[in-house]
C-alpha cells in the first residue's frame, strides 16, 4: 500500500515539477523539485508572497537529523541566505527521521519574498545536510527573479 501511495505522489509531483539544475562537485539531486508557481525557470518571486518549495529526494546514507542550507548568488555576490526552521525532519510532509540510505523524503520549505528585496536576476543553491557529518543528501539549483506584486 505504501508503494502505491509512494508511486501516487511521485507522479503527481512529476507533473507539477519546476525545472532545476544539480549542483556541481556531483552532490546528489532531487527526484523532483516543485516552485509553487514556476514549471520553467526563471522562476518569478512575488513581493509580499511565499515561495513554497517541496523538494523530494531519495537519502543516499544514513541521517539522523537534517539541516537546510541556501546560498543566493545575484549581481556577482553569494549570500548565505538565513532560514529560521534549521531541523528539516519537522517540515518532511513525506518520510520522517531518522532516514536509512535508500529512504525517500519529501521537504517543504517556504521562504518569504519580502517587499524590501530589491527587484533582481538570482540563482537560489538550496542543499539538505546531514545534521551532523553536513554530508549532502541532495542539492538543487534554481534561478529567478523578484517582481512587483
């Protein structure tokens, strides 16, 4: 039964999917990436909305506890991009922690677009870690822009 649930919003998530590049130094990438909002980059990120972002990945090794990590790269600077919810296992929407290798996972991950971010071209590097080795289970990048509402 888990299977077919499994298989169920596999597919589902396929045909909602955002583009996405893997990142480099052969980090693992997610099965499938969803933007809310987005299909084909650039992405558009809204002033005064929530990027909302499910990512679902399948865990190479064995994790105890999970940690999110985004760096921003615009107008030639990588910014490390703070989130305030450091424990991905709370926001996993599928799987749980701890996860075996060979575990599949879904993250749900919402970032403010906040109306004093400057209207700018940006690639977001998001990357999930391993709590304690920061081992990368998967890493994904996206590019965009924010826009006026």
């Amino acid at each position: 039964m888990l299977r077919i649930a499994l298989f169920f919003a596999l597919c589902v998530a396929s045909a909602l999917a955002t583009d996405f590049r893997t990142c480099s130094n052969a980090r693992p990438g997610p099965d499938t990436v969803v933007v809310s909002g987005c299909e084909s980059l650039p992405c558009d990120f809204v002033h005064g909305t929530d990027l909302v972002n499910e990512v679902t990945f399948t865990s190479g090794i064995d994790a105890d506890n999970l940690t999110p990590k985004v760096y921003v790269t615009t107008l030639g600077l990588v910014i490390d991009y703070p989130l305030p919810n450091q424990d991905v296992c709370a926001d996993l929407i599928f799987g749980g922690c701890p996860l075996v290798a060979g575990d599949v996972a879904t993250y749900k991950l919402t970032m403010p677009i906040l109306n004093e971010y400057p209207l700018v071209s940006m690639t977001i590097e998001f990357s999930i870690l391993d709590g304690i080795t920061s081992e990368t289970l998967t890493c994904f990048e996206v590019d965009g822009q924010v826009v006026n509402a």
